[in-house]
C-alpha cells in the first residue's frame, strides 16, 4: 500500500478497532436533575476508566492505543439528556486479541451498547519473505542506500492483502501531517518512490 512512510518499508502497522457505545438516560428538566439518569456521567467514568488501561502516550510506541474520538448528548442546556453515544478509536498491535479489547470495554460501560462491527486486521509480514526481497532489491537500487524496515500506527488497505494470504507491506515518500491542515509530500522522493516501483514492476 502506498503510505508516506519516508521510503522505509512497513512490515508490522496496528489493527483497527472502531467502537460506537451508547447509553440510555431518562430525560428531565435541568433545574431537577434528581428527577431522570444523566447518560453523560457513566459515559465520561467509563471514558476514563479505558484510558486507565490505555493512556494516551507522550510518543510514539507499539502497544495499543485508545482515542475517544467522538462524544454526542443532549440537544439542551435546560435537559438532562435522552441518551449519550461516544466513539472509540482504538489501533491494536497485532499480539492483543481484539475481543479482549472489546471485553474489556464493556467492563467499563456495563449498562451500555457496544457496536464493535468497525473492524481491520493488523499488518504482520515476514521481512523475510520473497516478495518483500524484490521490493527491497528494487529500493536499494533506486535510493543507493540499504533499506530500513519499520513499524507505523495507522491501518491501510494493505490489510485486505494479508488478509487474502499474499505478503503486503507499506511503502511510499516522505510527508508528514496525516490528515491535518499542514499535511506535506516530498516531490523529490515521489521521484524516488516512481523509480523504486518502477524497478520492482520490471522483475515480473
């Protein structure tokens, strides 16, 4: 899969795991909160008990990690909300098992629904491997450097390939900013990479 990987060759990438949980309260006018269930308050305990297990790193590292990406409730200042839904982003590193993931966080949110249907496998591929030996041919060639190997965090279609059995990697450019507003491609290493691909399509 093409991903800006800096020119390294990507063997190992983190599973996907998207998790949508939605909890139940019983509506009442703020003013008497006594009267119904905030949803909010078991949702924000749960949120917090995940990120004990798994706290947002300082940088880079291969274990798994927990992003709540999404919190939605209520639709007025004056009401204790209906209902509240949060969004899990969690990326695992091939050795956790994703129904344990999934366990664990229904612990955390024992009144809640867990729609766990958001999946991808990780990536885990033999540096070894015959194929990956011609792509590493054709990139040394192409840079005139040994080649690197390395690890990333994001999922990429790369999965749907091992998946299928047939070793896949991730390789590309250099860039950086992944989907944020200051996100950047090096013209010169797309040069880099055009070749590299270029070389390995010729040993078919």
């Amino acid at each position: 899969a093409g991903e800006p990987t800096d020119l390294k060759i990507i063997t190992r990438a983190k599973g996907m795991l998207q998790l949508i949980i939605k909890q139940q309260g019983n509506p009442a006018h703020g003013s008497r909160p006594w009267d119904g269930s905030n949803p909010i308050v078991p949702m924000a305990e749960g949120v917090l008990k995940v990120l004990e297990r798994y706290p947002t790193p300082d940088a880079a590292i291969w274990r798994t990690t927990v992003t709540p990406a999404v919190f939605q409730s209520g639709d007025a200042l004056n009401r204790v909300p209906v209902d509240a839904q949060v969004a899990l982003d969690i990326r695992r590193v091939p050795e956790e098992d994703p129904d344990a993931i999934v366990d664990f966080v229904q612990s955390c949110f024992p009144q809640a629904e867990i729609d766990s249907s958001k999946r991808g496998s990780p990536l885990d591929t033999q540096q070894s491997d015959a194929e990956v030996a011609k792509l590493v041919q054709a990139v040394e060639a192409a840079t005139g450097q040994s080649v690197e190997f390395g690890d990333e965090h994001f999922g990429s279609d790369a999965r749907y390939y091992s998946e299928a059995g047939m070793a896949a990697v991730c390789f590309g450019p250099h860039g950086a900013g992944l989907h944020s507003h200051e996100e950047w491609v090096s013209i010169d290493s797309l040069v880099t990479f055009y070749d590299a691909l270029k070389r390995l399509a010729s040993q078919y």
